[in-house]
C-alpha cells in the first residue's frame, strides 16, 4: 500500500509531465516589438526572434536600474 509521501510524488510525477507536454504542443514563438518598448530604435532581428522586447542597451540600464534599487 502507497503511503503519502509515494502518493504526493505520483502526482508530482504527473503534474510535471503534464506540464511538459503542454509546453512541448505549444511550439509557437512568438515575436519580440518591433521597435524597442524604452527608446523606440528598431529591434534588431536576432533579439525580437527571442520575444524580447527591449534593445540591449535599455535592457542593459534597466538591470543596472534594477540592481541599484533592489532591496538587499
């Protein structure tokens, strides 16, 4: 007889194959802007085919925003 703790990992087992199944049907990729959300240059075509939507360098400011203002 399973005890709870086989039981939990059973439907963890589950869950997660689930969930990768999903993941795996949904191959859609979706496009990055067209133009940079920030500063409005074009996207250049390498990061908007990776669904980003800064350029570089305001994603690169927005990290360093990011991290001068983070709670430690």
């Amino acid at each position: 007889m399973a005890d709870e703790a086989d039981i939990a990992a059973d439907y963890m087992d589950r869950a997660i194959a689930l969930e990768l199944h999903k993941r795996q049907q949904n191959t859609v990729i979706k496009l990055g802007a067209k133009f940079c959300k920030d500063c409005g240059d074009d996207m250049p075509h390498a990061r908007r085919q990776m669904g980003f939507q800064l350029c570089k360098e305001c994603a690169e400011e927005a990290e360093r925003r990011k991290a001068l203002f983070a709670d430690d």
